[in-house]
C-alpha cells in the first residue's frame, strides 16, 4: 500500500520473517532514541535482555508489524507483540494487550514515517481484533506528542516512563 502523509510518501507492507534483520536495527534505534546516544547495532541489541524479547525469534503466533519503504530502501518499521506477566516487555498492561515497538531510521525522523507507520499498525491491529495496544516511552521522548496525538493515553508510570495505551476501537 502506498501512502502518503505531508511529508512522507512511502511503501506500506506486513512485516514478515524475512524482516527479522531490520527489525533489530530498529529496536537499537527505539531503544538508543537520544541523539547523543550511540545507536548500538542489532547484534548487539539482541544481546541485551532487557529489549531482546521484542525481536527474538519474530514472528512469533500473534505478532504483526508493518515496514515502510522508500524505494525499495526500509525506513521504518512498527510491530506489536504479545507478552505474559512472567516474562514481558516495559509496556506490558496485561496478556491480551500486545505491546509496540516502532523505529524510524535516523536520517529519515521528523518526515511524517512515524505516523505512517503507527497508523498503519493501528489498522492492522482493527483488522486482527485486537482491541488494545500498549508501549512505554521516556517521558522527554519526542514520540510522546505522535502517541498522544493518535489517541494514546498514560496508564501508569515507571519512574520517568509512562505507560499508555490506545483502544484501537475508537481511535
């Protein structure tokens, strides 16, 4: 699916196996977000317990994400993946509530990509029935303002992390 949004007109897609790769490189980006931080690679963030569990062994039963291209080139992908109470992620709410993860490549930021993405997901998410998502942002994190702006609204909070969550039936 071709979409465009002010600024950015990219190549939508189901994330698939064969992005598994690609979605390492965005969850070093997700997690490594800061500017003055040094973006460690996707080997290296699959050996971080912390966030290795987002991506280790995608696709698992259940999970879904979208890819954005721009000729033929990934910019960006979003996914979602569902969790229990004895093993889950940072914004995990409940077992039926999967969570995001969503990266843009650097070069690529501020272009409307992010938007893309998550909205994409969104609807991918409706189709599939899920009824909620959920994710866990730095407070100072720029993506606040797209998440709060698509209908996300704070749970909960981990020290300067809140937790949100968008009911996909009404946004």
């Amino acid at each position: 699916m071709i979409v465009w949004q002010p600024g950015a007109v990219v190549v939508l897609r189901s994330a698939t196996v064969d992005d598994s790769a690609f979605l390492r490189e965005m969850l070093a980006v997700a997690a490594d977000w800061r500017p003055e931080a040094a973006a460690r690679s996707g080997d290296e963030i699959v050996r971080d317990p912390a966030v290795a569990h987002y991506v280790v062994g995608w696709p698992r039963s259940g999970d879904f994400g979208v890819v954005a291209h721009d000729d033929d080139v990934p910019v960006g992908a979003a996914w979602c993946r569902f969790f229990d109470a004895g093993s889950h992620g940072y914004g995990f709410v409940s077992a039926d509530v999967p969570e995001l993860t969503i990266g843009v490549v650097a070069g690529r930021r501020g272009e409307g990509i992010g938007r893309v993405l998550l909205t994409g997901l969104i609807d991918e998410a409706r189709q599939r029935g899920v009824a909620s998502i959920s994710l866990s942002v730095e407070a100072d994190n720029p993506a606040v303002a797209l998440y709060l702006d698509v209908g996300f609204v704070e749970v909960s909070r981990v020290a300067d992390s809140p937790t949100m969550v968008l009911d996909c039936r009404t946004a």
